[in-house]
C-alpha cells in the first residue's frame, strides 16, 4: 500500500550545486524568460520526496549523505583551486602559489549581502537572522516524536475493517462520545428525521495512504513559543471504496468524514489509558482552519511522552482527487436539496480541500527545492508566522504556514490577475520574481502583493500547476475576494468573512509603511512587539463580548449550509450589517469569535477619520421606492425622510449632539442601534470601548459645577467661545496703533487653550454670578498672548528699564482696552519672586463674554542683553555702569527663551494638529489628564504630552495612525511603557509636519524626521549618555525635534524617579485595559486613581478652599452643589473685581514649598483639584546613616547617636514647619517613612 512510502523529507543537493550556479540576481517584476529557468514540477509519489518518518532508510544516513558532500566540495576546491594562473586582486603580502586567499562568494553569501542591503543594515539583518535560528528546528524529528507518529502510524492501519451500518447503528458500534460534534442545519443531522430514514451506510477500511502534511514534512519544524513547537499534520486518505458519487450531497460526506476519524479517535482513546507509546496523551477534537464541517482529531503530546517540547499531532482526513469529478464540485453548484436551491460555494470547498493535502505538500517542495540559498522557504514560514503572531491574526485567517506557503508561491511564479478592463473575468498574466528571492526579500514581496492587492475587484489566480481545473468565471460570480490555489481548485479565502482578509491587508500596509524609513531599525515594531491587544490596534473595540447565544440569527438552511454553526452565521450577519451601517465611516470591520468562548464574538472597527463623526448619513432619495424601503429597513426608526437646503428630498439619519466632543461617540451609537435592531442584542451586551461617555466625562467639568459658573449652553460649542474671544482681543490690539507710543507688530498666541489641548474645554463664564460662586469652582483659567512693539530708540538699553517700560505699555494698553471694551475687567499682575531684569508682569484682560487672557510683552533685545552678560567679561572702565550678576541673568535668559522663542514656537507647530489629526486633541486631553490624575503634571509639561501624541500620529509605528482619542491615548502609554529611555531618544518630526505639510508626508500619512537632524541628534544623545554614565544621569527622557536636536528643551524636569514611575503606571494602565477586554468590564476613571502608598508623606487638603476641586477626577458634587441651593446666603461679593484669574492657592503653597525646601523633597500633586500633596524624602538627606555636620545644609537636622559628629534630617520637624505653613489650608498630614 502507498501508505508504506516514507514521509522523510530527503536531503536537498541543491547546496552541493550552488558554486556551480551564477549568483543569483536582484529581483525583478518585469517579464522575462529567464524566470522559469529551473522551474521543475514535481510529480506525485517521486521516489525519494514521501518518506515515513517511522522507518529509517537502510544504507544511508543524515551523517553520511553531510559526510560525503563535504568530499564533494573539497574536490570541487581543489579542482577551482588548480585552474589557471589568472593574477588576483587581493593584499601586497606573498601568496601561496596552489591555493588563492579569496574565493568568489557563495549563494549563501550573496544572499546575506542582499538581505541586509534590503532589511535597511546589518543590525537588522543580523536580529532576524538570530531570531529565525532560534526559531527553526532541524528538517528531520526527533526519535521520540517519530516513535509517536510510528505508533499512531501503525495503530490506523492495524484497525479491522468494518462493514456498512445505517447511520444510528454505526454511531453505537463506535460509541456515541467518540463522534465529533455535528455542525450544520439540523435538517441534515443524523438524528433527525431525515438522517433516519437514509439508505447509505457508515463503514470503515484500511487508509489508502498516511501522509505527514503541512509544512513539517518538508521545512522540519518550528519553536512556537515557551516549552513548545509547531504542531504535526498527519494525513489519513480515506479509500475511495467507501463514497459514491452521491455522497457529496447534503452532509453525507462529512458525516461519513467524522464517522471515519471517530473509529481512529475511539481506538487512540483506548490506548490513552494503556501503558505504552501514547499513553497520557491528551485526545481532543479541532477543526481544519476553523471549518467545522472537517473536524480534525488534535493530540497533545509533550514530557510525559518523552519530548522535549510540547506540540500537537493533529490528524486529517484526505480522499483522493478522483473520488468526486472536479465538475460536480464546482462552487456555482448547489450542493444542498432544498426547495428553491442557491449555489453553495463553502460547502464544495470544504470537500476540495480535503483532497489537496498532497498537492500543497508538493507545491512546498517545489518551493524548497527552487528557492536557494538552503532553508529560504524554512525562515519565510517562520519568520511570515512571528510577524502574523505578533499582529493577533488567527491561524486559519492568514497566520498558518500553508497560508505563507501559497502566498511565497505566488510571489515566485505569479499567475493571473482579473479586473482587466473593470471585468472580474478577464484577466492579465503577471510573472512571479523567480527563485532569485531570500527570504527577507519574499516576505517583503508577499506584504507588497497583499497590501497592494484588492482581491476583490482583481481576482488572483495563482500559476496554475493541475491540468483539470475550475473556470475562472466559477470563482468570480461566487466569492467577493478572490485568491485561487495554484491547483486551480480552491478559493484560499473561501470562508473568510470580508473584515479577515482586510485584516491581513491592512497589517501588511502598516508595515510595509514603517519600513519606508529604512535610517530606523523597526525589527522590534515587526517581529518583537504585540500588536494584538484590540483597543490599540482598533479606533473602536467592542471589549465586553457580544453572546451570540441569545441573538436573533437567520434560519434559512441554505444559508445555514454555508455557515455551519451559529458563531459563522453570526460572524457573517454582524458584520454585513456593520458595513451597511458605517459606510465610509469605517475602512474595516472585523468580527471574530473569541478564543475561549466562540459563542461570544469580539468586534474591532478602523475608522476613516474624514467620515467617522459625520452627524447625518443621507440615503436614497425619495424616487428610489425599493433602495429607500432598504434603508429603512436598515435604521428602523431612525430612518426620515428629510428636505435639504438644495431641494433634495431623501432618506435621513442624523444623529443629536449635546456637545462637539459627542460626535466622537456616533460610530458607538451606530452600533449599538444596529444589533439591537438586527439580532436583538441590548446595550447590557454590547460595550464599546473608545465610543464610552465614560472617557468624556474624565475631560469635562461636572455638569452642576460648569452651570453654576458658565453661561449657558457653553458646552455646546467646545473650543469656539475662546477662540472667538481671540480674534476679538487679537483684532482690537491691531488696531489700535494710534493710540499707542508704540505700534504693535506681532500678536502671538501661545496657550493650550488656544491648540485646542487645554485638559478641560474652557467654557465662557458668567462675571455676573461667579464672584458669589463657592470657592471650590471659581477657578478662572486664562489664555497666554504675546504682543510684540515695534523696535524704536526709545527702548532702553538696561534690563531693569526695559521691566519699566513694558509696565508703561500695560497702562496704556490697559486704558485703551477698557476705554473699547468698558465691560471688561483688565489689570496688571506680578509674577512672585521675580527680579528686577526678568520678564516680570503681564496684563490680565477678562472680556465680557467670560473668557479671560494675559498678555506679555516680548522684546527682542532683552534676549541680546542678558546674553552679553553672561558671555562677556565685566567691563573695566570706571565709567561703566555695574552689570547685573551672571547668577540672576542666567535664570532670566532662560525664561526668557522658553516663554518667548519656545513657547511660540512649540505652540505653532502643535496648533495644526488639530485640523490634520481630529482625534489628536481628544486623546492629547486624555493624556495630561493621566498624567495629573496621577500626581506627575508638575513634573511633566504639557508640552511633553502634546510632542508624545504627536510622536503618536505622526510615526505610529506598526499600527495605523489612530483615528479615535482612545486609541491614541492607549497608544500614547504603550509607548511609554516600552520607551528604553537609556538606549533611544524619541523623535517626533513636529516642525516637518507643520512646514512642509504634504510634500513631507509619505504615502501612508506618516511624516520622516529629517536626516542631517536625525543624525546630529544621535550624536548629540550619544555624548549625553555617555557623560551621564559616572553621575548617574540627569535627563532620563529625551524627545527630539527638528529645533531641539539636544531633546531637553521641555524635559529637563523629568527625573529618573519620575520616568521610572511613568513606565510603572503606563504598563498599570495597559494591563488593566487588556484584562477588561478579556473579562468584559472596564471603570475607566479607575485607571485615572493613582496609588497613594509609595509615598513618604500625604498632606490631606480641605477642598472647599481648592478652586479647582470640582476638576478632580471623583470630587464629592456635594461639596459646592449644597452651597448653591440658597445662593443668596452666600457670603461671598458680587463686585466682578474681585475675580482671581488664575488663582489656585494648592498651586501657590506647593510652589513656596519647592522654594524653601529645595531638592530636599520631591512633591507631587494634581493640578487638577486633588485634595492631596504627596511627599518624597531625598534619599541622600534622608539617610538613617546621617551625614556630617556643616553649616548651611539647607534643613532642619538632628543628630545622630554615632561617635562621629553626624546629622540628619528631622522630619518632624520639617513636617511641622509645613503644617504652619499650610495653616488653614492643610485638614492632617499623614507620614508614612
């Protein structure tokens, strides 16, 4: 019987005949004749290509055939070395007359030069080449796992055979818990009705051949992960005694599939419980790439059995070719008996498939055989099934090997391509790139060919190697997307829901895309990193679990026939009507059964950021009865029937908005509205991740706090009060040059609240009702102007004067304003502890309509000056007027340069954003509110969170920009979480984006970061970390752009302690949203709760004195909400000077505490209304050792009991200097340490 004939993958010669061969040459897609040199079709049952691995070859052996080949290349050099005297190129040094130094190189050496010139340099290629060899096994298996397949081997073919019984008398000869479950209509069930009645039988005979399938046979196998390796595919070809030609219809064959595999799964079973080779096997039931119509018998082997690693031994069952005509099969056919009959494409595929195992197994050995240098076609599997791994692409959707395997062929031999024309049918050839490819090269080839393909408006026909096959036209007019196997046969993405095969496109797009810059090593964002975790690779994730269980599936058995069990249906049905319903919102849907549960589907949406919060979606007009019946019965109730402004009359959704920040919850909404409709699934059932209200109300006021302060109906216009405020205030300054000594050149904004990132919308407030306000919700923010005066000698040349002057210009300023505006309240105000040559006042102008500003006065010279006193000597003439000391101007220059060169500038490349990106102010909010939610604002600028989501969107990495806050926001901790801060900087070309617009912007959207900059930069971080190793390091983060190559210009305030605990937090918060997308559940203000425990000290504050506490993120309402019930007994005035713009005492008495103690405390707080102050000791005065004594330490001490003269820090004492200090304000201090 063939089944004896061995499955061993034989040794390849091709190696011995590479120094024969030319080397290979660059790949090429256009046409040629050279690409099918070598192209040699293998023939079925070749002597030598099927070996059973059970059974080694007499005479020969691995170590004999490696032994002999060696001999074979020492002849070959000597024979080269002998050949002429041809002077060489090589070293001046004398040279051996028999034998050259150099030797032309191999194939394998020409390859490992092309991979890394096209992996983008040695360091990557060397990782890949590190990683695929700790992923590979040897081509032959170990002696355990062949003694396995040896035992399973001969238990098949020692089973009797058994004759023909009805159905119910075959299912209780072998046991009615050894049958598979049945998947399909109940109609065609065998304890139904109609499976009682039939007249076929169930019998069971020898195999007519086993066969070691997949990829293991061929390419040897493979580490899939800890403790455990690829799994094995045995391959049973059942005879072709047992079917008729009838059998193909209505289930009978696969009940007469699973009838088969229960006789070997009940004999297994048996010899589970027995000593000997398989005992402790676990024995269980699969599928075959998720059809359940071919269940497959799945063993897990491992230790107990004496191996090494764990794997699976899984067993198929095969018929041969010619069982049923190829006709007969065809996917135009029905192959149901039902009334009015459709085809059934999924039905005769799921049959074909069962006859292919061996032409795929040899269409893999061609592969292997034609690709050089040794192992090409090895590290493409492997290296196609991490990167496919890491993307959480389900095997039987586009992550097996034999889906790579089909893939690389078409990259080798092309085939033909449909839509010629805007014809399905008609088609062009197109050549493969030929055996020339390594497989970097290949895999680069298969993600172009995927990212590039639309498999449904180009069908794909692979090089066709069968010479009965099934006319195009049948592919076509039976399956949307389109990728036929090279026997002609088979659609590869039969089965495959539309949202699957977009998947796999759009993962090859992203990283296709973050190859293009080939200067940054992306191996760790292609091969290393999970990208799996849906909320982050998806704008929109449904996280709780929708239970298909209890939804409302179609029962057509037709349709049932196609999709056998409920999760197919439902998988199906979902996402159709998904599609339906966001249209050209989204640019794929993908509904996917879940892993533990298939009763329960995950559903994650990309979204196309141009249409996702569109408000209304237009339908068919009121001509098109049958289009507008469709759509009605798409929406239901919320389908209208509306008149627009242009006289069009046609079928409407819209979609109420309370806010503009409510737009980003429509495609939530959407979906939510059309399972309920459609399968009766609830709200309670259906949760959508980033489309949550909860994710807004961490970002906004509490409602009864904004309406007791804010005019009404603020809320629903978002940023545009404020900015139109600015225009105002930008066009009044303008124009009032005649009234000035100076006129004004610039007006500058350089306020968040202007770049649409404030952490809060600033909503308007009412002067009239604010001043009796109680003081937890009084606080007024303010947006930062810069007004620039014309350069003139009236501008002194000293620092203190210039201070004079700008106070000068406020007075006028502040006359004219009110003298225009004479409802707005304006002053000047001082900055605290200023000197005398620094930038200290700015004018604060609250206009009428509620929205509040602080102008400063930017004058250039003031720049040139503090400059010439650091950088010159002291003037030596005793006419000379002293200079101001260096130690005050240094201070100066540096504010100076931050709040008058940096901040305007920074602010000009954020600001557009905002238009580019609509999502990026969503999720940059969400970001500063992470970081003050856990006590670290302080420490981090809000300019860091604004360059870390540009980071975000600009260079995304291995996933697509984000178009949802929440997906940036999550995007935004991954990377914080993953950041090596020691060993890169971040770059975030920011200045590119906003200069140089489009022409920057690659094909994929995403912006490069300069090369000349890039390079400077790593040089400039280099030297820092290398200055940084003998002290430890003072700047932690470094985030590069085209105008701070040095990356501290907004870090410089981030410390060890504080990145260390960012990372902590980040990776917190990932994991706490990773499991409530597993477990179905997510409080989203939990993860805005940071622990309090690490601290050494808590001051605890009373929060009605906190003019930010209804900011916090669970403040208790009723702290303002029972003052406002009798707001006339307020004590407070009504008098609208008395409005503190800005005020925030919490502010205030951190900052006189971080002046008097120093470096000796690290603090922490909530800018945003927190009632609490954290405190850190600095370890190195907070010793218990102590240190010794010296005059101006800086802090109160104590001695310590030691014979030497030490101190250390006396804590109480401090403690109690901040309880005086905190008088009134602080409610207890708590100590920890």
């Amino acid at each position: 019987m063939s089944a004896t004939k061995s499955l061993k993958r034989k040794a390849s010669n091709g190696g011995v005949a590479g120094k024969k061969r030319a080397p290979a040459r660059p790949p090429s897609l256009s046409p040629s004749d050279d690409n099918d040199d070598g192209f040699e079709d293998l023939e079925e049952g070749t002597a030598g290509v099927f070996e059973d691995p059970m059974i080694d070859p007499q005479g020969s052996s691995d170590e004999d055939d490696d032994d002999e080949e060696d001999k074979d290349e020492e002849a070959d050099d000597g024979s080269e070395e002998d050949e002429g005297d041809e002077p060489a190129a090589g070293p001046s040094r004398p040279q051996s007359s028999t034998k050259s130094l150099y030797k032309a190189p191999t194939l394998s050496e020409m390859e490992a030069l092309r991979s890394t010139e096209q992996s983008g340099g040695t360091t990557f290629s060397l990782q890949l080449s590190t990683l695929l060899s700790s992923t590979l096994l040897p081509t032959t298996p170990s002696t355990t796992l062949k003694s396995l397949l040896s035992t399973l081997h001969s238990t098949i073919l020692s089973l009797p055979s058994l004759p023909g019984l009805p159905p119910s008398k075959a299912i209780k000869r072998v046991g009615a818990g050894a049958m598979p479950p049945f998947a399909g209509p109940a109609q065609f069930g065998l304890g139904s009705k109609k499976g009682e009645e039939v007249k076929w039988t169930l019998g069971w005979d020898k195999p007519e051949e086993i066969l070691v399938g997949g990829s293991w046979g061929v390419v040897g196998g493979y580490k899939k992960g800890k403790g455990e390796i690829g799994g094995v595919d045995l391959v049973v070809v059942m005879p072709s005694s047992l079917f008729s030609a009838k059998d193909r219809l209505d289930y009978r064959y696969f009940h007469k599939r699973a009838h088969y595999l229960a006789i070997i799964y009940a004999q297994i079973q048996q010899l589970v419980d027995k000593e000997g080779t398989l005992q402790g096997v676990e024995v269980d039931w699969t599928t075959s790439n998720g059809d359940e119509r071919r269940p497959v018998i799945a063993l897990t082997v491992g230790k107990e059995q004496g191996l090494k690693y764990r794997t699976d031994i899984r067993i198929h069952a095969s018929i041969p070719p010619s069982v049923f005509p190829l006709s007969t099969l065809s996917p135009a056919k029905s192959l149901i008996r039902v009334e009015n009959p459709t085809p059934t494409p999924l039905y005769s595929t799921s049959i074909l498939n069962d006859t292919l195992h061996k032409s795929h197994l040899l269409h893999l050995h061609r592969l292997s055989q034609l690709l050089s240098p040794e192992r090409t076609v090895d590290n493409f599997l492997a290296a196609w099934r991490i990167w496919a791994n890491r993307r959480g692409i389900r095997r039987e959707r586009g992550a097996s090997g034999w889906f790579a395997a089909l893939a690389l062929g078409w990259v080798v031999d092309g085939g033909e391509v449909g839509g010629v024309g805007g014809s399905r049918e008609k088609v062009k050839k197109i050549r493969g790139v030929g055996k020339g490819l390594g497989h970097w090269g290949a895999l680069r080839a298969a993600w172009e060919f995927l990212a590039h393909t639309d498999f449904e408006a180009t069908p794909v026909f692979m090089h066709q190697t069968a010479e009965d096959t099934l006319p195009h036209i049948d592919f076509t007019r039976s399956f949307d997307n389109v990728f036929v196997d090279p026997t002609g046969r088979v659609n590869l993405f039969a089965g495959w829901e539309k949202g699957d095969v977009q998947l796999l496109r759009h993962h090859a797009r992203q990283t296709l895309a973050m190859l293009e810059d080939e200067r940054i090593d992306r191996f760790a964002d292609v091969f290393l990193r999970q990208q799996s975790l849906g909320p982050e690779v998806y704008d929109e994730f449904v996280f709780r679990r929708v239970d298909v269980s209890s939804a409302k599936l179609p029962t057509d058995v037709a349709e049932r026939s196609e999709y056998p069990s409920n999760t197919d249906v439902a998988v199906t049905s979902i996402a159709k009507i998904l599609r339906q319903g966001l249209s050209d919102r989204a640019k794929l849907v993908q509904v996917t059964p879940s892993a533990s549960d298939e009763s329960t589907l995950t559903i994650g949406i990309v979204f196309n950021p141009d249409h996702a919060t569109r408000v209304i979606d237009i339908g068919p007009s009121s001509g098109e009865p049958e289009k507008a019946e469709e759509f009605r019965n798409l929406w239901g109730d919320k389908a209208e029937l509306r008149r627009f402004k242009d006289g069009n009359i046609a079928e409407s959704v819209v979609w109420d908005l309370t806010r503009p920040e409510d737009a980003t919850l429509i495609p939530g909404r959407i979906v939510r509205c059309l399972l309920e409709r459609h399968f009766e699934l609830t709200g309670e059932d259906v949760k959508c991740l980033s489309s949550s209200q909860d994710w807004l109300g961490v970002v906004q006021v509490p409602p009864t706090a904004r309406d007791a302060v804010a005019l009404p109906s603020s809320q629903k216009q978002g940023f545009r009060p404020t900015m139109t405020a600015y225009d105002s205030l930008y066009r009044l300054l303008k124009d009032i040059d005649s009234e000035l000594p100076l006129a004004i050149l610039n007006v500058t904004p350089s306020s968040e609240m202007l770049r649409y990132s404030s952490t809060f919308v600033p909503h308007p407030i009412d002067i009239n009702r604010l001043p009796s306000a109680p003081g937890c919700i009084n606080y007024v923010p303010y947006a930062d102007v810069l007004v620039q005066f014309e350069s003139s000698p009236r501008w002194p040349d000293d620092l203190a004067a210039i201070q004079k002057l700008k106070l000068a210009l406020f007075d006028k300023l502040a006359r004219v304003i009110t003298a225009r505006i004479t409802a707005a309240t304006v002053g000047i105000v001082f900055d605290s502890g200023a000197s005398d040559i620094e930038d200290q006042a700015g004018l604060e102008v609250l206009l009428p309509d509620g929205v509040a500003f602080r102008l400063r006065i930017y004058h250039e010279k003031e720049r040139n000056l503090l400059e010439r006193i650091i950088d010159e000597d002291e003037p030596v003439f005793a006419t000379s007027l002293p200079r101001p000391p260096r130690r005050l101007a240094i201070p100066a220059l540096d504010l100076h340069i931050r709040r008058f060169i940096h901040l305007p500038q920074h602010h000009a490349s954020i600001a557009p954003l905002h238009h580019r990106f609509p999502s990026y102010s969503s999720a940059t909010r969400l970001l500063k509110r992470w970081f003050a939610s856990h006590m670290l604002s302080a420490h981090i600028p809000a300019q860091v969170a604004e360059l870390l989501m540009a980071k975000v969107y600009l260079d995304p990495g291995a996933v697509q920009i984000p178009s949802s806050a929440v997906s940036g926001f999550l995007r935004a901790l991954d990377l914080l979480s993953l950041w090596d801060w020691k060993l890169e900087p971040i770059f975030v070309p920011i200045f590119t984006a906003s200069r140089e617009g489009a022409s920057a912007t690659s094909s994929s959207g995403r912006v490069r970061f300069p090369a000349d900059e890039r390079s400077e930069a790593i040089k400039e971080f280099e030297t820092l970390r290398n200055k940084e190793k003998a002290t430890e390091g003072g700047h932690p983060w470094v985030i590069v752009t085209e105008e701070d190559e040095s990356g501290l210009r907004w870090t410089k305030g981030v410390s060890k302690v504080i990145a260390g605990r960012v990372a902590v937090l980040a990776k917190a918060t990932i994991g706490a949203v990773q499991r409530a997308s597993e477990e179905g559940a997510l409080d989203v203000r939990s993860l805005f709760v940071t622990p309090l425990a690490g601290y050494d000290f808590l001051l605890h504050l009373h929060s009605s004195l906190l003019s930010r506490y209804s900011l916090a993120v669970s403040p208790d309402s009723q702290e303002w909400e029972s003052k406002l019930k009798f707001r006339n007994l307020h004590t407070g005035t009504s008098d609208r000077t008395s409005i503190k713009i800005g005020f925030d005492p919490v502010e205030s008495f951190v900052q006189d505490l971080q002046k008097i103690y120093g470096d000796q405390i690290v603090w922490f707080w909530d800018i945003n209304g927190s009632s609490v102050i954290g405190g850190l000791w600095n370890p190195d005065v907070g010793r218990e050792g102590g240190r010794a004594m010296k005059a101006f330490l800086g802090w109160s001490s104590k001695p310590v009991e030691s014979e030497s003269a030490l101190v250390k820090i006396n804590k109480d004492a401090v403690l109690g200097e901040i309880a005086r200090l905190g008088k009134g304000l602080i409610e207890k201090i708590e100590r920890r340490r």
